[in-house]
C-alpha cells in the first residue's frame, strides 16, 4: 500500500509479506534466520520496488561478510520480488531481544548496495556501510545517506517452529522537505511504542491499519494498493539460451561426459534439466549461430 499521511509530508509504504516470504522459504529451504534475514530484503524490496515506474527494476545487494553470505533481491514496480542467499542453511539462538540473530547471519562488515534499471541504460546506484545486519535500520540508513530522504524502515518475520513462515511485512516512511518538527516528533514517539511490524501482520493488521498504527487514525491518505508475489523471470528457454551460449565444444563435452544437462536459477531454485537429444539439438542452434 502506497499512502501520504499529514497533508502530504510523509510518503508511506506498507507491505504484508507473508506468502511472499514463505515461497522465498519454499524453494530455498531457508533455516529460520536465514528465512528472516531473506525475508526482510524481500519486504524492503517490494516496497522500494513500489517507488519506482513502469519497467523500471531494482537489484539489492547486502554483503555483510556474515555466515549468511551475500543476499541478492530483485523487484520491480508491479509488486514482483525475488531473492536468494548465498548460504540458506543458516540459524542461531534467538539474541538477546529474544528475535532471531539476523545481524550475526548477515555480518557488518560490509555493503549495502542498490542498483535501479531505470531503462534507456541510465543506471542508478547507491551503496552504504552495514551499520547494523538487522536490515531495517541499514536500509533507513541507506535512504538519508544515499538518497538523502529522511526514512524510516521497519522489517519483520515470525518463524514457526516447522520453519514455514508465520508473519512478514514491513513499513517504509519518508518525510518530504519542510516536514514539520511537531510531525517530526508525533512519528518519532509512535515508533518508539508501536509493536514491531511482524506482530502486527500475525494480529491480521491490514497494510492500511499498520500505517494508522504508526501515523494515527485519520492521517493516512491511500493512494494505490498492489498484490506482492514472490516472481522469477527464469524460464527453459532463458537456460536453454545460456546453454547455446557456451558454445557447440562446450555441448559435446557435457554430452560425453554427463550426458545430460541440469541447472537451477539461482533465485527460484528451479532445475532445468536437459537431455542428451535436447543437448544435440542445442548444439546444432549453437554451430548454426556461429556460422
Ligand atoms: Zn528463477
């Protein structure tokens, strides 16, 4: 949900997640930190996906040198998002707030790093230091220090026991120039009690009652609401493609040695799998394409 709130002087996005999570946890078979650490950038990145136009797209990067490894997500501005961890055999003993450990499994030694696709090859890319692994509060930070927009970024996931995913969602604020100090201080004291965001998805909150949560009953002004939905572009003509590309020596050799073919994308998880008829067939498009 894409809302103003306060005549126009803060911008506010919300997101409930939870399917889209646990899909992510489905075909990644994520272990409950990784899940939330994956499933927070996924939510930041829908949301931040929300900000942009038409074909526009959007990459995240976090690179925290944490057992976790790197988080790559992808998402544009129809509420699609897709996403993968280097290691998502990843979990810990919740931390001292009694939440999953997600900084220890990203790291803080690193970067985070946002690259938006804006079309016609005119990229955008901002990049900021891991301030803190926990996600919400190194992408607040990326927003006043990248694309100096004061922000405020909350992210969350319930884990149950079985490991499915239980609660997702999250909230992004952005106050616009001039935004009132008296507006500055009613957020800033509603984000000091407000439940965290996840708790408001497993209570049935909508998007709309979360804002209301953090901006007051009365000041959220909807704009426009969109499905989110964990989406791959991958497809077997793509790998099948990438596959050509190697070139006709490189097909024989895996038609001697394996006899067959099989990759997975790496954001979905899917396997493609090719046989030796289909190899031949991929080597002759291949020798016709260099000749
Ligand atoms: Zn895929």
């Amino acid at each position: 949900m894409k809302a103003l709130a306060y005549d126009g002087q803060v911008r506010a996005y919300a997101a409930r997640t939870t399917e889209t999570v646990g899909e992510a946890q489905r075909r990644h078979q994520t272990w409950p930190t990784a899940s939330a650490a994956l499933g927070r950038a996924l939510t930041a990145g829908v949301m931040m996906g929300a900000m942009l136009k038409g074909d526009e797209t959007l990459t995240i990067k976090i690179d925290g040198g944490g057992p976790i490894g790197t988080i790559l997500v992808d998402s544009n501005a129809k509420g699609e998002v897709r996403g993968y961890v280097t290691n998502p055999h990843v979990h810990f003993e919740l931390n001292e707030h009694g939440k999953l450990d997600v900084a220890r499994a990203v790291g803080k030694n690193g970067m985070l790093t946002v690259v938006k696709d804006l079309g016609l090859r005119d990229f955008f890319t901002g990049q900021v230091p891991i301030i803190s692994g926990e996600l919400g509060e190194d992408f607040t930070y990326y927003f006043a220090s990248s694309e100096q927009v004061p922000s405020s970024v909350g992210v969350g996931v319930l884990v149950n026991p079985d490991h499915t995913i239980l609660a997702a969602g999250g909230f992004i604020l952005q106050l616009m120039p001039g935004t009132e100090e008296k507006t500055i201080d009613q957020i800033e004291r509603r984000l000091q009690t407000i439940p965290p965001v996840s708790r408001m998805v497993e209570s049935g909150l909508t998007p709309e009652e979360i804002l209301e949560e953090l901006l007051g009953k009365g000041n959220v002004k909807v704009l426009e609401t969109l499905p989110v939905a964990f989406v791959c572009r991958c497809s077997r003509e793509r790998i099948a493609d990438a596959l050509i590309s190697l070139g006709a020596q490189e097909i024989q050799d895996i038609i001697d040695k394996e006899g067959y073919a099989e990759a997975s994308c790496h954001f979905c998880n899917e396997t493609y799998h090719f046989t030796k008829e289909e190899l031949k067939q991929l080597k002759q498009l291949a020798d016709a394409k260099k000749a």
